[in-house]
C-alpha cells in the first residue's frame, strides 16, 4: 500500500480533507493508506525520514513559522524522490512557484467549495492510482538521476541514448517520452549503466535494446525510434 500523508495547520480543514480523501479510497478500493495527518511540516519530515516507500503528500502552501510548503516539498523531495505531490492552496496559480523551486507537482487543490475541492482530490487519487500500474515493476532496473536537489529514478528500459553536448559537460537524456538535459560526464555514465549500453561514439552512449540497425557504410546506428545516432571508427571494433 502507498501512504497518504496531509499537512495542513487548520485542523478543521485538515479533519475535513483526511474525511473526503479516506471516502474516496474506499469508494474507488485503491491500494492506498493509512492516511496520517499533520499539523506542522516538521512532524511530516521526522514521520517519513529513515523510510524507503514512497508516498502521497497533500501539502498546504501556508505555514506560519520557519518553511512554507514549497520548502516542505523540496525536502520531501530528498526523502522520497518518487512521491506524488499535491498543494493546498487558495491561490490558483502557483507553476512559476512550482518551477522557482524546482518541484514536480501532480496538482493543486484550491480551498473553498467543498465540492471542487472533493472533485480535485478524486482526479489527484485516481491519476496517482493510474500511474503506479502503468510503472515497471519494482524489480526494473533504474538510473537514479540526480538534479538539482532532487533524485528521479528513470527505468533503463526507457532510455534511448545519452548524448555530451559542447564542452560544459551537459548531457541530454533521451528517453522515449521526453528529454531531459543536465550535468555530467559521460564516461562516468558509462560505467554507471553498465554493459546494457554501448559507446558508439564519444558523444552518445545508446542503450542496445533500442538499437534497430548499424550502419557501417554511413557511420551512424539507428534506433528503434528512427532517431540516428553517430558511429566512429572505435566502436565498430566493438560492434555489439
């Protein structure tokens, strides 16, 4: 089961929401809970460190002391990497927040109408539910990226290839849904992945089970998405 964590100093909200979200567990039988609750951010953090199992976090924006809920998620985040996180707010837009603090938030549940508010939390469990049975299973190996102060653990299965850009060691990541760029070293990569990868050239490291053909004539491997990536003389000493 995936625990449901809410933190929120108003303690009638806080009765109210752990009340509409414990309604829709039931009422939807997801593989979720218990559902603890918290009045302070501090108490959340001591709850959660030392364990490994991830977590859904609804978290008010608004705490009157030392951290907002921003903050709160942003050590969350370095606890557990892989959580899914929801705010409370009474503020509509908060992406620029989101992106200033370098968060991944799956939602955000405005306060106010009982209803609305149910309705949030209905579309958050359910999208939660939905994307933890489209993951791989746990046994997957994974790539633990490191960004900025977050850790986001990426399925080898859906890593196409790496590729060093310039000189400032920026690595694109090109996965089969998206690409994601950030700092490292490709040779350091390299043998972080392991022999599940190939060095085709000194720019691109690509994953052998994308890889649809080689082409030795034209110098460039093809992989399973039609994208091209470059082939040096080296590496075709070392075909895979």
């Amino acid at each position: 089961m995936i625990p449901i964590y809410i933190c929120d100093d108003e303690t009638l909200l806080l009765s109210q929401l752990k009340k509409l979200v414990a309604d829709q567990v039931m009422i939807a039988a997801y593989d979720m809970g218990p559902i603890q609750t918290f009045t302070a951010p501090e108490e959340l953090l001591v709850e959660i460190s030392g364990k490994c199992h991830r977590g859904i976090y609804f978290l008010d924006v608004d705490f009157p002391g030392s951290m907002n809920g921003f903050e709160l998620a942003r050590k969350i985040r370095s606890l557990d990497s892989r959580g899914f996180i929801i705010f409370i707010t009474a503020h509509e837009d908060l992406a620029a927040e989101t992106f200033r603090y370098q968060l991944e938030a799956m939602d955000y549940v405005v306060k106010g109408d009982e209803e609305r508010i149910k309705s949030r939390i209905q579309s958050c469990l359910a999208n939660a539910e939905k994307r933890i049975l489209a993951e791989p299973k746990e046994d997957t190996p994974y790539y633990p990226l490191k960004m900025a102060d977050t850790i986001r653990h990426i399925p080898l299965s859906q890593i196409l290839y790496l590729e060093a850009i310039g000189r400032k060691h920026l690595v694109l990541l090109r996965l089969l849904n998206e690409t994601v760029e950030f700092y490292g070293c490709l040779t350091a990569i390299e043998e972080e992945l392991g022999k599940g990868f190939w060095r085709c050239h000194r720019g691109y490291l690509v994953n052998r089970e994308h890889i649809h053909k080689i082409h030795l004539k034209e110098n460039f491997v093809e992989l399973t998405n039609g994208e091209h990536c470059l082939l040096s003389r080296r590496a075709k000493l070392n075909l895979p």
